[in-house]
C-alpha cells in the first residue's frame, strides 16, 4: 500500500529548461550550442549535482573549454541558469492534493547546492515531509545507494514509498532499490488516480 509519495524535482515539479536560458543570453546559435554542450552537458553539472563543486565554482572551470566571445554569454547562463526553474502548470496544486489526502511528501532529486534558492518558487521546504538533495549527501541518481540512504534517513519502508520521476533510469534505479516507481509523463491526474483506485 503505497503511504509515500517520493518526487524527482526536474520537469516533476519544476521546468528544467535549459534552452530558455541559452534564448535569453546568446545571440547565435552557434553560440547556444557551445554553451550547451559546456555548461549544461560537460562533467560540471554532474560534478555540481554531485556536491564536488559549488554552483558558484562552474564558470570558472568551464570557461577553459568556450571561446573568450563567448565569456560573457556563458558567464551569464552559468550564474543565471536558475531562472527556468519556474513551477509547472498543476504541480503545486498536485503536491497539495497529495498532503491533503494523508501521504507522506518527499523530494528526492539530483541537484546542486543553488537547489535551495530556486525550490522555494514551489512551496517552502516545510511543506514537505523531507529533503533529499543529492549535493549535501555525495551522491546521484540512479545509484541504488542514493535510495537506501533516502529511506534511511526518513525511517521508510521501501515497499510503502512511489517514486516519481522523469527519467526512466532513474525510476529504475528505485525500483532496484525496492520502491515502486512512475515515469513521469505530465500527466499528474494519472497519479491522482492511482493513489485513489
């Protein structure tokens, strides 16, 4: 019986969006790709999402690798990326359906040390039964580990616990792990309507 609702937070909650962020500061396309594959695709992001660097430390290291043209563009999207973490159209209303039914609600997502400036567009950390941010514990998706530490901490029974994400490896990784999963659609009356059947 599922007690526990367990949420990515990247296009389940908020819209990760990097191309709203190369539109708002590149003026090529040329330009987009470059600070695409660099910042938004290079080893820093993991490496951010990971705790191995701060956010405040990606420019610097990835600056090595784009043309000086480009500084001023990528210096830009590198301390400015959060702008896209808007809240997608339902999630809110979702996340309070769900506490207001009587689950347990839970954050479980990859995500640098800037998670906790931008998450509060959603609902305030305390809305929430837990945090789990993969760069406070050293640690990411779909690691099997990441999920058992997860339970762990919040005294959880995997079997009571549905984890939502986007990605399907990762809904794997929990799966292996012992919770149920979802791959995350945009559909969140879908889930309504499992929780309720």
């Amino acid at each position: 019986m599922i007690k526990n609702i367990v949420l990515d937070m990247g296009n389940v909650l908020l819209d990760f969006n990097p191309d709203a962020v190369l539109d708002e500061f590149c003026s090529s396309e040329e330009e987009k790709d470059v600070i695409r594959k660099e910042l938004f695709e290079g080893p820093e992001w993991m490496m951010g999402d990971r705790g191995d660097i701060k956010d405040s430390d990606r420019f610097d290291l990835v600056k090595v690798r784009v043309p000086e043209k480009y500084h001023e563009a990528l210096k830009n999207c590198a301390y400015k990326w959060d702008l896209c973490m808007k809240p997608l159209p339902g999630a809110r209303e979702f996340c309070e359906t769900v506490k207001e039914r009587g689950f347990g609600i839970y954050v479980l997502s990859n995500a640098s040390d800037l998670f906790y400036k931008y998450f509060p567009n959603l609902l305030p950390l305390d809305f929430f039964d837990g945090i789990f941010v993969s760069s406070d514990y050293k640690m990411l998706k779909p690691d099997e580990e990441i999920y058992r530490t997860f339970l762990e901490k919040y005294g959880l029974n995997a079997g009571d616990c549905l984890f939502i994400d986007d990605r399907k490896e990762n809904v794997l990784g929990a799966e292996n792990a012992g919770l149920n999963g979802w791959v995350f659609d945009g559909d969140y009356e879908q889930i309504i309507r499992r929780l309720t059947d």
